[in-house]
C-alpha cells in the first residue's frame, strides 16, 4: 500500500523521508561503535604483544632515574 498518494502526501512524504535519515544514522552510528570496538581490540592486542620491560643487563635499579640538569 503507497500511503504517499494522500491528500497531505507532502507532508506524508517528508516524515517518511525524516523517518528513513533517522534510522540511516542510527545504523551508521552503530557502524561507527562496532569499527571503534575492532580497533580497541586490536591495539588492546598489540599492546599485549609488547615484551614486557625488565632489568635484564644487572644493572642497579636507580640508574637512570635521575637527570643531570648542570651543563
């Protein structure tokens, strides 16, 4: 049934236009979250995969945590 051939069909029309251009944007907001959440996952990943930082060469723990500020 085409409700657009009612005496009000412009108005008809423009609120299923509005209704459509509606629901296109939550689908594409709903694209934007689920690309989001994949790169999440993947950098999450990625930074999971980094060997984890230790004291390996013997050298005392203090090393390096302060900066000689003279010149």
């Amino acid at each position: 049934m085409d409700i657009s051939g009612i005496s009000a069909g412009g108005a008809v029309s423009a609120a299923l236009a509005q209704k459509e251009a509606g629901t296109e944007a939550q689908v594409q907001v709903t694209m934007l979250k689920k690309a989001l959440d994949t790169q999440t996952e993947g950098a999450l990943a990625l930074l999971d995969a980094l060997p984890q930082a230790s004291n390996t060469q013997g050298l005392p723990a203090n090393l390096g945590q302060n900066i000689n500020t003279k010149a």
